[in-house]
C-alpha cells in the first residue's frame, strides 16, 4: 500500500446470494482528501463503506485502509476511524454530554482526556448550550453536529460518513462541510457518500458508483471537464413540447426542465448537434435559441450512469 493511500482497494466484491451489490471496485484515496461516493440510491455506496470499515466481509477483493488488512485486522482499525451512520444512532434519552462521555468510555479514553475532549467537542460543534438536553429532543441539524461529535471525539484518522446530511435544512448542511474541510485541514481522512449534487462538488475527489460498479472518478472539476456528452441549453417557448420532439431523438441522452430553459445532453461525437437541434424544433414550430453550456455534476451522473432524474429509469443510452 503506498504510504499517502488512506484507503486502497483491488477487485472489491460483495455479494447477497445471487444478488452483487458492489462488482470488483478499485479505490485509490490518499490522505487527508474529502472523498465522495457518488450514486442513486441502491447503487452500492453503503455497502462499499461497510466493508470498509470492516463491517462487512467482502465476498472478494483486497482492501487496505490506513495500513490495516481488512477484514482481518478490522478490530485495530476501528480505534482508528470514526464512522457517522445515515440514521441518527445515540441515545434518545441520554443528554448531550452523557452520549458524548458514553463514547469516550467506548474508546476507552482517561477520564482527563475525556472531559477535556467533551470541552472541545461541545464548542467546535456549537453543543455549549445543549450539553444538558435530551438528544431525543434536539432538531435534525443539531443532531447531526452531536454525532458528527460522537464520531470525532477520539481524534480518528479516518472519517467515514454514510449520507450525513439527508435530514437536515440547507444552512446546517453547509455548517457541516465547513466542519468537515476544518477536520481534512487537519489531517483526517474522510470518505462520504451522498447523492446530493451540491455536496459531492465540495469534494476533492468522487467516485461516481452505479449498480455496485465504479463507473467514473477524478476531481468534480475533472469530471465536468471530460463528460462524455454535449451539453445543450435551449429557449424555446413551449418547453414541455420541445422537450417531448428532443427525447424521441437517437442522439438525445437526456433532457431536463430548469425554470423556463431546457437542458440537454447529446451525443458527444455527434456534429452539429446545436445546429440539429435547433432545426428540429423550428421544423415543429419552435423557434429556439440552442447553445452549448458547460456541464455540471448532474449532468455527469446522467452521462455516466444513464440515470435520468426526471423519470428515475435508465435511459437507453
């Protein structure tokens, strides 16, 4: 394993009878990097990260993570990660500071440490004022910062976080990732998946998964620069019919309303696609303006994966 991976896998598997749910992935993710999982729900994200972490037996493959053979040497790793589920999973009925003292104990961590740890962990996460409240009784974005809390209490040097932020408003999501680049700033490695658009461009690097396959990977700049398509924008004045003339068409990967425009994917090696599209509509009555536009994260899912969001099918493409 090369010494700046935290993470490296070969030929990943795993299977549920007949059923794969991640097929042969190869991860390479250096230190201290904000990694995303890419994917529609189902796609294999979260089994990825189980096995990972050592959860889960792989059905094949090889995984390495932060030096450690897994699943073999999973019980020395997890004093060295910290994993954040997708559902809320402390204690309801213990306060703020109870939950955290109770991890501390689980890491076995000295008493001093611990409440000093428990200081810092209630001020860097904004918790100072709630440390006597229920968590039972905390909104979504504040249990979100209480386990992001829990999970970060013993320093880990890798971070896994299993669509952390699915529940909670807007504002607290972008507190989050705020806390998160301050935790990667200071050397944690963290891996986390999503299916949100905004989150996976403030990664530094994404895998992009589908039906358990890795099927794209590189910086959400890199990924939008190589998409394998051309990415239209058209002004017509009735969106909903041009949009229907557009999705009969061979050449078509995609085609998505944004407010009154129209978004479109086409084949990248077809020519004069612009010029094409705009003589389709204007043959049907459509006097459009067609240009191309730069591509951006959704537009590389759907090229990548041929999962059109607006019908949730895969496309023939």
């Amino acid at each position: 394993m090369a010494e700046d991976n935290a993470i490296e896998t070969r030929g990943l598997t795993r299977r549920f009878g007949s059923f794969t749910a991640v097929d042969g992935v190869d991860l390479n993710i250096p230190r201290g990097q904000i990694y995303g999982f890419l994917g529609p729900n189902g796609a294999g994200k979260s089994t990825t990260i189980r096995m990972l972490c050592g959860l889960l037996e792989p059905s094949g493959g090889e995984v390495k993570v932060l030096g450690y053979d897994i699943p073999r040497q999973a019980e020395a790793l997890r004093r060295k990660i910290g994993y954040m589920t997708q559902q809320f999973s402390l204690y309801g009925d213990l306060t703020v500071q109870e939950n955290l003292g109770f991890m501390g104990e689980v890491f076995s961590l000295p008493a001093k440490a611990l409440r000093q740890r428990i200081r810092e962990a209630t001020e860097r996460y904004f918790l100072t004022d709630l440390k006597d409240q229920r968590a039972g009784t905390l909104s979504g974005g504040q249990r979100q910062r209480l386990a992001l809390a829990a999970a970060t209490l013993h320093k880990p040097e890798m971070l896994f976080l299993d669509e952390p932020t699915s529940a909670v408003d807007p504002q607290s999501r972008r507190d989050f990732w705020d806390r998160l680049f301050d935790l990667a700033a200071e050397g944690a490695t963290i891996l986390v998946s999503t299916h949100l658009m905004d989150e996976a461009e403030r990664c530094h690097s994404l895998a992009i998964i589908s039906h358990g396959k890795l099927v794209a990977e590189g910086s959400p700049q890199a990924l939008m620069q190589g998409i394998d398509a051309l990415v239209l924008e058209i002004d017509a004045p009735d969106p909903r019919r041009a949009a229907a003339l557009l999705k009969d068409q061979p050449y078509v990967k995609s085609v998505t309303q944004i407010g009154t425009r129209l978004h479109a994917l086409l084949d990248k090696d077809m020519r004069g696609g612009t010029k094409r599209v705009a003589e389709l509509l204007k043959g049907a009555g459509l006097e459009a303006q067609v240009r191309e536009t730069p591509a951006n994260l959704e537009d590389v899912f759907v090229a990548t994966t041929g999962f059109d969001r607006e019908s949730g099918d895969k496309h023939a493409a």
